[in-house]
C-alpha cells in the first residue's frame, strides 16, 4: 500500500486548499477512503470519509460545511477541498483506505497570518 498526500501549505484565515492522495498497491475502488489530520500535540482523529463509489461521505462535526470530501476511482485518487480554515485547522492530513493500518507521510496544513 502506497499512498501519496499532497496539496498542503501555509493559508491565511479564511483560504482554501485543495489536497490530494494518490493511492496504490491496492483496488483503490473497492476501499472506503479517509482522512484524518493531526495537530502538535493531539491524537490523529477522522476528518472525513467516503465510500467506495464515492456515493456516501461523513464529516467531523468540527469541519462539517467548511471541507468536501471526493475521489476519483480513475486515478486512485482521493481529494479534501477544505475552505473557510482556521488557525485550528493546522495538522499534518493524511488519507487512510479503511481497515488497512497504513499511513503515507501526510501533507502539512498550516493556517496563519
């Protein structure tokens, strides 16, 4: 399993960004895909998920209506296009296909003016 995040950076309060993992070494169509980000000091914890035909997602009630969650099963990528960020929202963000213990290496989101 391989996966790839990319699509981080340093945001001001309020932009967006656009993140992207590109998935491999799996039948990326047959997972439910996930991500999850970590901020300095806390736990990793689920930011949004969608399954496998990308029919039905779940998002955290701390990002509800600010991110949207989408894959593309063509090109084993799944996207996070987050808006709206808030400083709060600084963390490493990683994607996870469910029921497979394997982390890429995350991309860093930093919001901050």
């Amino acid at each position: 399993v391989r996966l790839v995040e990319s699509g981080g950076g340093l945001v001001q309060p309020g932009g967006s960004l656009r993140l992207s993992c590109a998935a491999s070494g799996f039948t990326f169509s047959s997972y439910v895909m996930s991500w999850y980000r970590q901020a300095p000091g806390k736990e990793r914890e689920l930011v949004a998920r969608i399954a496998s035909a990308g029919g039905s997602t779940y998002y955290a009630e701390s990002m509800k209506g600010r991110i949207t969650i989408s894959r593309d099963n063509a090109k084993n990528t799944v996207y996070l296009q987050m808006n709206s960020l808030k400083p709060e929202d600084t963390a490493v963000y990683y994607c996870r296909p469910q029921g497979v213990v394997s982390w890429g290496q995350g991309t860093q989101v930093t919001v901050s003016s």
